[in-house]
C-alpha cells in the first residue's frame, strides 16, 4: 500500500490520518512534537522541522505521495525534493497562490475571477494612492502568513493607514491592499481536483466568522442564488485547473451586493470543509487522499437537507466538569450531534474541536442546536438556559 | 480523555480506533504483533498475550475502560482485573455467553427466546439420545472457539456423528448438538448497550455467507416480515438487557418457515455491522467506543434506502495488478463504493477488507455491484466480463 506522507501535525493531518487508514493506507506524518494533535494518534510519526531540507528529505523518502496540512513549506524545498524524485501534491507553482495575496489575486485577475480592486503596498506613497482610488475603503494585508483574522487591518483613516504601512514594511511584513467589500457574507466553495484532471465541488456553504475565525459552516449555503452558487462552483474549479490544484481547494469568497469576490484560497482540507465528515457520501479528508494519490474521487452527494458545522473554540478558562462527561450532556440533549475533537488542550479562540449536525427543515434550529453543542464543550454550560 | 484500552489486534480493534481517534478519546491497543491490523495504525500498541494476567494488568492499568475485540480472553483474568479495581466492558457474566454455545443456548432458552432444540453432548449415548429426539436432523458444534464456520458440523448418519463425538470429546474439545433448521436466510440483529442501561437498535440486516464466512450484509433485510423484524429486534435488546451486555451486541439468527431462532451471540463490533459505517448516523464503532465509556448512544437512523456490505475475502492467489491500481479499476467503475481495508496481507478466505455501497432502489443491484467491486479488489478482474 501507499505511503503518504503529510507534512504537518495539526488536526487537519489527524483527520486525514483517521481517512487514510480506513482506506488502508500508510500515512507518514513530518510532526513538530509527539503530543501534536495528529502525532497523538499516527503510528508513524516522524519529528522534524518542515523547514529543514534534510529532515523533509528524511520523511518524504520512500513516499507514494507528499502532502500538507498547511502551506507553510519552503517552495524553495519543495522544488528541491521534486527535482529528486518526490511526488508532492499540490506543487508549489499551485501553492505560491496559497501563500502570497498579491500573487493569488494577480494571478485570479488574469483567469477572470471576481476579486476586488487590489494593490501592492511597497511604500507610503502606494498606500496613499489606493486610499485615494478606493475612496479610503482599504482592507490592508499581509501577504504571507495571516490566517484566523490575524494579518488583516482596516484603517479608520488615511494616517492610521500611513502609519501601518511604515511600520508593518519597517517590521518586513510585505503588503498589499485591497477595497474593502460590503460583506453580506462569507462563502466558501471547495472542489477536489487529482493530478490526472478530474475535478469534483462540494455543495457551496456559508461560513459565519467570529472575531476572524471560522464559527460555523451551514451546508449548502441557505438562500444562495443559483447565479451566484454556480458562479462560486465554476470560480472554485476553474481556479484548481488552471492553477494545476491537486489536493483539495478551499475558495473563501464574499458575498456583496455587487456579487462575489474571492478572498482566500486554501490548497488542503479546510475548516469549512468538516461538514463532509457527515454530510456527504465522501468527506473531504477521504477525498484530498484519494486525489493526491491520483485516485478516482468518490461522490461529493450530500445524505440530508443541512449539516451545520459549528467550530469548538476554547474559553479563557477550563470549566471544572471534564470533557467526557460535558460531552455526556451534550449527547443527551442532541444525541445525533456528530462530535470530533483534536486531542488538542483549552486556549482561547484555540480551534480544539467540532460539532456536525445534520438533519432537514428548519436549518436556524440546527445552526442553533451546533452553536449550543460547541459552546457547551468549552464552558459546560447551555447558553440558552 | 479517556483512555479506552483495547485486548484485540484486529480489524474490529483496528475501526474501534479510527472512530475514537475523532471523538477526541486516546485508544491503548493489546498487540501480538507491531503488524497486526490494528498495531499498524495505533499510536499507543502494548505487544502482550491476552491470556498472560500480568499482560493484561500492564496494559489496562490506568485505563478508563476495558474492552475486547474477540471474546478469547480468560474470564479468571477478567474477574480479578475488575477486583483490582479495572473497569472491564461488557463483564465475564456477559461475556460467557459469547464464549460458551451451550451456556448461551441455556441462558437464551430461559429467557425464552427462540432458539432450536438443544442438548449436551458429553458422551456417545448423549448423542444417540439427541440424534433419536430430532430424527437425525443434528448440527453438532463446539462449544467454544468456532467462528467463520469452524467448528461446525452436519453429520449425515448417526455413525459420523458417533465418530465424531468420540474424536472430539477425546480431543478435550466439548460439545453440543443442536437441531438443523429449515434455513432460509441468516439475519443479524445488532444493538448497543451501556452499563447505565441505555439500549439502541440498528435495523435487522440479511447476511449472506460462503463457506460459512459472512459474505455480504444487507440492510435493512429486504423483505422482512414485520412481525419477524420486530421479533428479531426484541430478541436482541432483551437479550442484552437480561445478560447485562455492554457496548455491542450482534444477535445472529435463522429465519426459517418457523421462524426466526437464535444462531450465534457477539459482544463487540461485529461484522453484520460494517454497514453502519456509511449507512447509519452513528456507526456500530463509534456506538461501542461510546458504549463502554457508558456515554449517551447515537441515533442509528439510516441515512439512505438500502447499504450493502460486501466482504473482501482473500483468495488462493494475489493477482500482480497491485492493490492501489485494483482500487483506481474498483473506483473508476463505482466512485460511490466506500472501501475499508485492514493493512492484512492476502490469505484464502481471509477478511481482509469491505466495501460498502449505499443507494435507494434496486437492492439487488447494488448487492451485485457490491460482489463486482468486492471481487475485483481481490481478483483483479470482473467477475461480470
């Protein structure tokens, strides 16, 4: 059987993991520490740096295939394992756009994906233009790194803006910034697409933030207007194919007024991906398996109306009652919540689970039901008594 | 968390493990071999002989419980494990039951569900006596150790049933005979039980055997009487209540132009129910992990009309076409067909795999494409062409 090899220790490398040896893979997981969220529970954990060509080299020898579960590798590395033999997926020419903004958005401009009016930021007199152009509606970003709100700021005025630029470019920290988008909401429309071509989409959902970071996913995306939910489809796949994805692909987008805009792109199994784990036929940490094995990918059919996936974020404070037994009263009062924990410890805003719901009707009461199940995991308590 | 520790290196210990991996629990598996099916994938594997007490007193100590992925453990070692203060599920008096045929047969007789004529078989004159009483219609059966059907034989006059019985009692093996039945298909009745009481049932399925190993399960049972469903369901949660059974329960049954009768006891997953793991809500898993930590049991409605389960059974030669390559060929055919392998290598008849197939209308086709993808997973060819 294959090896896999995933470079990474967090919960996304534990669910693929948990996929893998269902289908009776070998997984091989590059972990920073043993009691990492998917080195917990791997048989074959392997402690390195991801950093360190030498011990990416070490893991990766003798792999069928090499995959992520972050885009955080040097391409520089990756190239370098390529040249010598390693199967990695997704290749780096695909990941630089899972990494930079300002080559992510260049590049979908090209392929006529709707993303808002961006720019470079390299100096104060950048910032000042795209103020300017923009009429002071700035969302400035880092290229590299943010992720869960962190790396993203939206200045009141053109000083703040100025202000930022010079010590966030002081600090190295290269920028781009892009007009600020009347939000209705956020989507995300995830497709799978293997080495050989195929590609296959997930139903397009809602994901519903707090202070940054992914609260719930509701699946499909209540009250989507077809236009907009096959334009996110056709931006989602266009975009793996000719950005030659493999693996899975997360499209974070916006929904304005004016339509959808693309915000980010994941190239790995993603946070508003969970709901797969049970509401369709072939989850998404199955599926990016098959598909960096360049194996056939399964259906991506939804089993019920909804699922809600509703993101276990940890409190200030560990309440007294332990894990199992809040996970008792969370089962007896929705027995057909699906739980899925990390193995990960409490820190606020920490993602250390989630709660899939599925189920048909009335999708508040189930969105409602998830907020309750995952609130009363962090602080033993029921928000609604 | 939890620790759950698991006697057993098996598949069934193997899936225990993947489910408790995404409900967060730490899982410490008793191991025989580092390449055993479940030690290849565990993060925490203790090599030891489940029938060495101190083994097992290695193992389970600081667990949270206790359970099994076979019923071969001593049950002296089991007592004196709980009087050091181990918490074992389900207990030896449970247990027994799946162990010992004619403890079983007595047990379920006095509770009155429906099982064929039986009888003792402690000397030739017992079995005259038994093969007078049901004019030769005799199954004789080892009291314990059978499975996959060993264990098992139908003499056809009484001079082999002589034969037999002074062979195998000679051999220290001991002995029951019971009625052959009028067999028209072999049903299971599956459910789950906590030691606080609570009991869920699955749906009753049709199992198909070969050579007297579990071939195909279908679920629910196509054409099941009513009164024969709700018979067999009853059956079952009454027979884990009354012998206090914990975590699963899989009832095997006749049915027969009399009815249904009783064939076979297990406490753990069992096969029947691998279904369950792309066709219920709650996987019979999952339902056991949560079952033996006395945690709230999940809903096991359906999520589609029909699942098939088709068992992978190794055959007398492994074709060249390597396994990945049989699984693009299997998934090319059949993206919605869910394999499950279990790291084993080839052997005759040997389990090593199942595929799951799941759909709405013609369940006789879909048992078909079940047998087709089973096969070519172990052939390399279709059995149809």
């Amino acid at each position: 059987m294959p090896i896999l090899c995933v470079i990474g220790d967090g919960q996304l490398a534990r669910m693929m993991q948990t996929a893998a040896i269902e289908l009776g893979q070998s997984v091989r997981v590059l972990a920073s520490s043993l009691d990492a969220s998917a080195a917990q529970v791997a048989a074959d954990v392997v402690l390195g740096d991801y950093t360190n060509l030498d011990e990416l080299r070490a893991v990766t020898a003798g792999s069928t295939a090499v995959t992520f579960d972050h885009e955080h590798v040097p391409n520089e590395h990756l190239e370098t394992l390529i040249a010598e033999g390693i199967n990695v997926q997704p290749r780096p020419e695909a990941l630089i756009n899972a990494q930079d903004k300002l080559v992510m958005r260049t590049r979908l401009k090209e392929l006529g994906a709707p993303v808002p009016p961006f720019a470079a930021i390299e100096s104060i007199e950048d910032a000042e233009k795209f103020w300017n152009a923009v009429e002071g509606r700035v969302c400035l970003k880092a290229r590299r790194g943010g992720y869960d709100g962190k790396g993203v700021w939206f200045p009141v005025s053109f000083d703040e803006l100025k202000d930022l630029t010079q010590e966030l470019l002081a600090n190295g920290t290269p920028l781009m910034a892009e007009e600020k988008v009347n939000l209705v909401r956020e989507l995300s429309a995830m497709v799978s697409r293997r080495p050989s071509g195929e590609v296959k989409a997930w139903p397009v959902v809602e994901s519903i933030q707090k202070d940054g970071i992914c609260w719930f996913a509701i699946a499909p995306a209540p009250g989507l207007k077809e236009e907009l939910r096959a334009e996110a489809e056709r931006v989602a796949i266009k975009t793996a194919e000719v950005l030659g994805v493999t693996g899975n692909l997360a499209v974070e987008l916006f929904e304005t007024p004016e339509g959808i805009f693309v915000n980010e792109l994941a190239m790995r199994p993603h946070n508003t991906g969970h709901w797969t784990q049970n509401g369709c036929v072939t989850d998404q940490f199955e599926q990016h398996v098959r598909a960096v094995l360049d194996m056939p990918l399964g259906s991506t059919e939804t089993l019920q109306e909804w699922t809600v996936m509703a993101n276990v974020l940890g409190a200030p404070e560990d309440p007294e009652m332990p894990m199992p037994e809040r996970m008792v009263e969370v089962w007896k009062r929705f027995p057909d919540a699906k739980i899925h924990f990390y193995g990960k410890g409490h820190r606020p805003g920490r993602k250390i689970g989630h709660v899939n719901m599925t189920g048909a009707g009335d999708v508040e009461e189930l969105r409602r039901n998830g907020e309750l199940a995952a609130h009363f995991l962090v602080h033993a308590e029921w928000k609604d008594q």
